[in-house]
C-alpha cells in the first residue's frame, strides 16, 4: 500500500489561537438532510436522571473522494464524494440501529463542514455539539477505489493537517456534553491529530469519579505519527486509562511489538475492564474482568438505571473490585467475500457497543460485532445502513455448528429484507449469498482495522 501524506505533520501542533468565538451548529443546519434510511427502530427514550444519550463518539471526521473507477489516483478522472471518520462511522452505525447517539467535533466554516454534519445527522445522529470553526478548514481525502485484487497497490492522500478538527482541545470541546453518556468513544486516531488533541484524550481518559465508561480504539495508523516509538507509548498510555479497549492483534504488534496471540496483549494491557483483541479472520477474543453485583455487571461498567438512578460508573468501581481473574471468550469470525476492507472495524466497534448497550452476553456481542463489520466488508462504501436487527440477532442465536458454517457475500442483507425476514436458520448465506469454502476472509473485526487496507479509513 503506497501511503502519501499532504503538508506538515499534523502532530507538529497548531499556532496557539484564543476559541471564544465557537459557533455551534444550529437546527436548521442539518434540517435539510436527507436520510439514508430510517433508523431501524425509535430506540430507548431518555428517562428521568438518564444522561443525554447512550454514546457519545469524539473525533474527525472528513470529506472522502472515491474514484469512480479503479486505477492509480494519477489516472482517475472523476471522484465521488462520501464521508469517512473512524468515530463519526460507530455513532451513524449505532444511531441507525436505534441507540441514541452523539457525534462531538469540529469542522471548517465551509461546504465540506456542512456537508459532513448534514450528512451524519441524516443517520440520525445528533451533532447539536459539533462546533464550526471560522478560521480553519474540513479535512478531506482521497483514495483509491474499492479492488478486490490483494496485490494492487492502495494509494490514500490526507489533506487534513491544520483541520478545525486538530484543534480540539479541553478548552475547544464541551467536557459536561462529552461525559453526559452512558459510553464515550474515542480512537487513537485523534490523539495523532494535534498536542491539544493528544490533551483532550488524556483529559477523558484520567480515572475520576462520575465518568461515562471510556471506550477506546487504538486505531493505529502510521502515517500519522512522525514518531512510531512515541506513538506506541501514546496509545498505550491512553489504552490503560480506558475501560473497554479494542485494539487488532497485528496491530498490538506494530504498535507495541507485543507478539504471542491475545493473552500477550492483555498481559501487557490489564488496566482496562474488558479488552478486545480482533485477530482477523480468526475472530475476536474479549478478556473480561466481574467488577460489582447488580449495579456493574460482566466487568462493562455500563450505567444500569434502576428507580431513575443512574447506577454505579465504572470509574466509582472501587480498584480492589477490578482484579479478579478474567473471563475469556472467543468468537470465531463468519467467512465474508471481501469488497472493500475500509470502515469494517469501526462496524465491528459499533456492533460490540450496541450488544454492550442491550446488555447481551458478551458471545453475542462479539457476534453483532462480526455480522456489522460482514456488511460493511460486503459493500464498497466506508459507511453502510446497518442490517435489521431482527436479522442479527437471529444470526447471532445460531448455535456453535450453524455459526462457524456462516459465509456471507454481498447482498446479503438485501436479500434478507426481500425475503421479509424469513431466512432459514442458515441465514442469508444458505441461499444465494454464500462464499465458496476457501474463498473468502473471515469477517474478523480486524477486517477494517488490521489489515493493511483498513489504514484508507479516515
């Protein structure tokens, strides 16, 4: 994969400029957009003493132009625009599975910047906290098309370095609406951004009394970080302030040459209450720690409310609860055939959170993790409708047999809904949709992040 990188380092910092004049993004700036598809039910109403949304998700996200054709950048005529953003993606893939859902940045006073909120509240996010800045512009990008031949060379050009996005900062960003959630999300990615980006993040990721359950994907991407060693110790000082990581196996491998399968990972990473390592088409492993009784259970921290209380935080989880012996699961990945890579590990991260939200077993989360990155690997776009719940949560019941004969190829969702949700228990896979055996990869969460491809997203 050929990677170029537009202007400066974006980690070399900002010239230092006073924010008191943030404009947030008003009503009747994403009122116009035009919705995909509707969210696929009204999801769970804000109750009394509840926070303002089930998830919040931090980070950049960008304009992204596609060729309309295969080939070099150099020899592409015509682009197609799409928007792309590691975060921006998990909160439109859970706000389009009915969760409440919160997308928190910054974007230029410009086109691109309208584009991008507009086009993210039509999944019916809510951005009332986006912040346009007049001084600074909307990152875009460009990369090669989708091509399902492993040998061509993959061409992505960020123009993202000095980006109203690069300027969050604690001072930037409102902290009370970033911590009025039951789950904040973050990405490693937008620590690369800027030094006052990297402060934000160690901000949110400080253990304090009251916070939201912190999850944190590591999202190593290289090109952004002049220092590979300094970014390893960033991202892994970050991770062990979190209570839900997400990190790839051959990504821990890069990033911290951590090598050795999942139990190396989580030996080098106890801090977190859950972690879990995606190993590609080998599935996903989630090491987890009991915390408390009723309140806290299956080491998630997620609030539990009860009488209109809110529950006891993960942060409020007293040390000595948080070292009993990990729970280990492992779910193997279904077989998918392979459009494009790109955007399939924020659907995996999406898909885990939501089970995480229903409060399902963690076996199921990993499934619903593994069938929302299956529909994204199975389109060209970074960013997809989610499949019906009805469907996987069907899929995700299949017993031990049924689910490691699972194949998926595209289409599959589609023909799944034109059947009206009548599948047979071997799912969409059994008819039409099914991948040849040998000739596929597994849907694996690293399936859009740790493989190299998966570096195009944004």
């Amino acid at each position: 994969m050929r990677r170029v990188d537009a202007g400066p380092a974006p980690a070399q910092g900002l010239p230092p400029r006073t924010y008191d004049e943030r404009q947030p993004v008003s009503a009747t700036d994403t009122a116009a957009a035009t919705v995909p598809a509707p969210a696929q039910d009204p999801g769970p109403a804000q109750g009394p003493g509840e926070p303002g949304a089930e998830v919040v998700c931090l980070g950049e996200s960008m304009v992204t132009f596609v060729p309309q054709a295969t080939g070099r950048l150099a020899d592409v005529p015509a682009f197609t625009r799409a928007i792309g953003g590691a975060e921006s993606n998990v909160a439109c893939a859970l706000a389009a599975a009915g969760h409440r859902a919160r997308w928190v940045s910054r974007v230029g006073a410009d086109g691109f910047g309208e584009h991008l909120v507009d086009a993210i509240a039509a999944y019916g996010v809510d951005t009332s906290a986006v912040t346009r800045d007049p001084a600074r512009p909307t990152g875009i990008y460009f990369r090669t098309a989708a091509d399902r031949d492993a040998d061509a060379a993959f061409e992505v050009v960020y123009y993202r370095a000095g980006s109203a996005a690069s300027a969050m900062s604690p001072h930037t960003v409102p902290l009370d609406t970033l911590r009025d959630t039951r789950v904040l999300h973050v990405t490693g990615i937008t620590a690369a951004l800027s030094p006052d980006c990297l402060a934000l993040l160690r901000t949110l990721t400080e253990r304090a009394a009251g916070r939201p359950l912190v999850s944190f994907d590591v999202n190593f991407r290289a090109s952004l970080w002049p220092d590979k060693a300094a970014a390893g110790e960033v991202l892994l000082g970050l991770a062990r302030g979190a209570d839900l990581v997400f990190v790839g196996e051959d990504e821990a491998e890069t990033a911290w040459g951590i090598t050795g399968g999942p139990q190396a990972v989580r030996d080098a990473l106890p801090e977190p209450t859950t972690l879990v390592v995606k190993q590609g088409a080998d599935g996903a492993t989630v090491f987890t720690r009991e915390t408390v009784g009723a309140e806290a259970r299956a080491g998630d921290g997620v609030t539990r409310a009860g009488d209109g209380a809110r529950g006891l935080r993960a942060a409020e989880v007293p040390a000595a609860t948080r070292t009993a012996p990990d729970a280990v699961v492992h779910e193997p990945a279904p077989r998918v055939d392979v459009v494009a890579p790109v955007g399939a590990g924020d659907a995996f991260a999406a898909g885990y959170l939501s089970g995480l939200l229903r409060d399902l077993p963690v076996a199921a989360r990993l499934r619903q993790g593994h069938l929302l990155a299956a529909n994204v690997l199975t389109v060209a776009a970074d960013l997809t409708t989610p499949p019906p719940r009805a469907l996987t949560d069907r899929l995700a019941a299949l017993d031990a047999e049924a689910w490691s004969g699972l194949a998926l190829g595209p289409g599959w969702t589609e023909r799944y809904a034109a059947e009206g949700g009548a599948a047979a228990d071997g799912g969409p896979a059994a008819d039409g949709g099914a991948v040849a055996d040998g000739g596929a990869a597994g849907a694996g969460s690293s399936s859009g992040a740790d493989t190299g491809a998966s570096e195009a997203g944004a």
